[in-house]
C-alpha cells in the first residue's frame, strides 16, 4: 500500500465513525448486497466486451497496414513501369539537356 491508501483508510474509519448513525441498518445491509452483486458479476465477466472489440479493431488495423507495407515492397520489387512514368522521365531529361550551363 502507499502513504495515500492508508490515509485513504483513515478517512474511511472517520468517515464510518461520524455517519454511522445516520444510515438505517436496512439501507446499509441492501447497500452491502448491492456491492457484493457487483463485484461478483465484475469477477465473473471478466474484461467486457467493448474492451475485446477495441482490440480486434486495432490488431485489423495493424495486420491491414502490415499488408499495405508487403504489397509496396512487391509493387517496388516487380520494376514494372507505366508508360505515364516513362514519358516523365523522358521530359525530365530533356529538360536536363535544354538548360546546358552557360560559360
């Protein structure tokens, strides 16, 4: 425990101590019934299921980006090449070779 749990605890005595008048026995004993129905259920359950589905969706995004970064490598592994690539670099050379430098 730390210094903030047991100073936590200290309240909770004072606390018990100071209201243990003001709550009737009936609401106090449908209270404990009440918290021990939960933390039951809460034990019984396990993570819920919006937790599970948080991380089915991440681990889909990852194996999808996984795939995306397999499919670039391949894309740039098979040197194929566009005719619309080609023709780009053929302008882009003759550029190069129109602006010879001056002397």
């Amino acid at each position: 425990m730390t210094d903030e749990n047991k100073t936590g605890l200290d309240v909770d005595d004072l606390l018990r101590r100071a209201l243990a008048d003001d709550l009737p026995a009936d609401v106090a004993a449908g209270m404990r019934r009440r918290i021990e129905r939960v933390r039951a259920g809460a034990t019984e359950k396990g993570a819920p299921a919006g937790a599970w589905a948080w991380l089915f969706r991440r681990s889909v995004w990852a194996a999808l980006a996984v795939l995306m970064l397999i499919a670039g490598f391949l894309l740039q592994g098979a040197r194929s090449r566009s005719p619309l690539a080609d023709r780009i670099l053929e302008l882009k050379a003759a550029a190069v070779n129109f602006e010879t430098p001056r002397s």
